[in-house]
C-alpha cells in the first residue's frame, strides 16, 4: 500500500513533470497520451497529443499528473487541482475504503475494472478531498 499525490493540468502537465525532472533528476516510469486510450474514449484530435498519465517516482514517493479534459473528471482549478492516490492491496480492500471515505461525499467513478490493467475508482470525501483509489492488475485477496 502506498500514499501518493496526483496532479491535474489545464494542458501543460508535460511541461510541468519536466520540469519537475529537471529539478530531481531521474525518468519517468510511465508516460501515456490521451492517443494511448481506447478509441471509444472520444478524444478530440487537439487533445490527443496531452498527457493521459504520467507517473515520475522522487526518492520513494512517486508523483502523478495528467491533462484535464473537458467531460473527463472535475474542471481544473489551480489550488485544488490535485488529488490524494492510495494504492490498495487487493480488490476488497479497495471496495472497504472507497465506500468508507466517500460516504456523505460524491462519487466520481465507482471501482470498476479499467483499461490499464487495474481496478480504480476516484471520489470527492465529505470535506472536498478528491480521492483515487488504484489495485494494480485488478488483485483479489487470493491472487
């Protein structure tokens, strides 16, 4: 399980995250765009080329950010555009603390299986923390 911080961008995430390389030095583990995604997500062509994901490990932490679309997740406000991202260890785990933390909040995306391999789900807690809840490759308490 781990606590990380995930950033939102009206557009210029790439140039954020290099420069945040540039002051920590050391490369990005993953870096996708809005084209990487399924066809069906609809992204207009000008987007295409915008950062869907990026993830860039400092010392033993790992930094996250993406690109904020129009119609995908909450309008990109600075001060507030970040959100806390917890790593669970399994799919029941993930389950137990999202209904937890979102009770008397709003619910985004419930857990669901996604395009990338995982199980993930993204809520706003009863005092306007944006939460993201994330089990690598969809774990079950078995597998």
């Amino acid at each position: 399980m781990s606590l990380s911080i995930y950033l939102n961008f009206a557009g210029n995430c790439r140039e954020a995250f290099e420069f945040y390389r540039s002051v920590f030095g050391g490369d990005f583990a993953i870096v996708q765009t809005f084209a990487d995604g399924p066809p069906d997500m609809g992204v207009p062509e000008e987007a295409k080329d915008q950062i869907m994901h990026v993830s860039y490990p400092i010392g033993s932490s790992v930094l996250m950010g993406s690109d904020v679309m129009p119609g995908f997740g909450a309008p990109h406000v600075t001060g507030t555009n970040f959100s806390v991202s917890y790593m669970t260890e399994n799919r029941e785990q993930t389950d137990e603390f999202f209904a937890k933390i979102s009770e008397g909040g709003t619910v985004q995306m419930a857990p669901a299986d996604m395009f990338w391999g995982a199980y993930f789900g993204a809520c706003t807690d009863k005092f306007g923390v944006t939460w993201q809840f994330n089990c690598e490759h969809g774990e079950t308490e078995t597998g």
